[in-house]
C-alpha cells in the first residue's frame, strides 16, 4: 500500500512491525517464564506493574477481556501468589489488585531474559543502525505518550 504522504508510509509500516516484535516478545516471554504462565496471565503481571492498585475492570480492559474472565485469570495468579487481591477502602464492591513481591520478581526474571534475547539479535547491527532504531523508538514512544495524555479524562 503505496502512498505519497510520509506519515501515511510510516504509519503502515508501524502497523507492519510492531505486531511483529510483540509476536516474538510474548512467545519469549513465555518461553521464559518458569513457571509456565500464559500470555495473558504475563500481561496482566506487566500491567498490575505499570498500575498498581489497578481495578479488575481496569484489567479486564486492558486484556480486552470480560471482567469474568480477567477474574479467572486473577485468581490464578492470587493462588500462585504473584497477586494480591484486597478490598477497596471507600468502595466495597470493588477490588484492588497488585503485585507480590514473588510476582514482582517472576516479571522482572522473565523480562530480563527476553531483553537478553533481544540484545543478542541487535548485537549484529552497527552502533549507527542501533542509534537509528534507539532514536526511531523514541520519537514513536513521544507520538504515542501524547496521544494517551489527550485520551486521559
């Protein structure tokens, strides 16, 4: 799909490769995790980090899951112990979910490794092609930090 506007071009060649390097760093990661946790189950492990105290809604919508189902996913991991389920202190009816410090530390060895990976596969590039990919990474994380900022209510 050929288009004379730049940001048209970079936008269909974003969509052409970040799927791809997500594909390889969730089968990565699950390959690494120890104890043989599911890719939804490892996402919900990063997003409780990024979040902390973050609702079973909230986790459900960012799994693109029902709440019913991000609840079974949750009580998985309360019983492996890398979740902490409690109460919320003003509403009752909701619950607040965070990380273990043996969750903490499962994510933590299982993102290690794959940057491990990652690491060998640039390891042949030139320090220019590296510099290339590190700026690139970083204007598109600048565009897309943006663009949640404008969607936060």
């Amino acid at each position: 799909m050929k288009s004379d506007k730049p940001s048209q071009e970079c936008a269909n060649r974003v969509m052409d490769t970040i799927p791809l390097v997500m594909r390889f760093i969730r089968a990565d990661m699950r390959e690494n995790s120890a104890t043989s946790l599911s890719i939804p189950q490892l996402r919900s492990l990063a997003f409780l980090k990024r979040n902390p105290g973050a609702s079973l809604s909230d986790l459900a919508e960012h799994l693109g899951v029902t709440c019913a189902t991000a609840s079974t996913t949750t009580e998985r991991l309360v019983q492996r112990n890398f979740v902490q389920r409690t109460d919320h202190p003003q509403e009752r009816r909701k619950v607040v979910l965070s990380l273990t410090d043996e969750g903490k530390q499962h994510l933590e060895e299982t993102q290690a490794q794959t940057r491990t990976h990652i690491t060998d596969l640039l390891d042949g590039l030139t320090a220019k092609e590296i510099a290339q990919i590190e700026k690139g990474l970083t204007l598109l994380k600048n565009v897309f930090e943006r663009s949640e900022v404008k969607k936060a209510p």
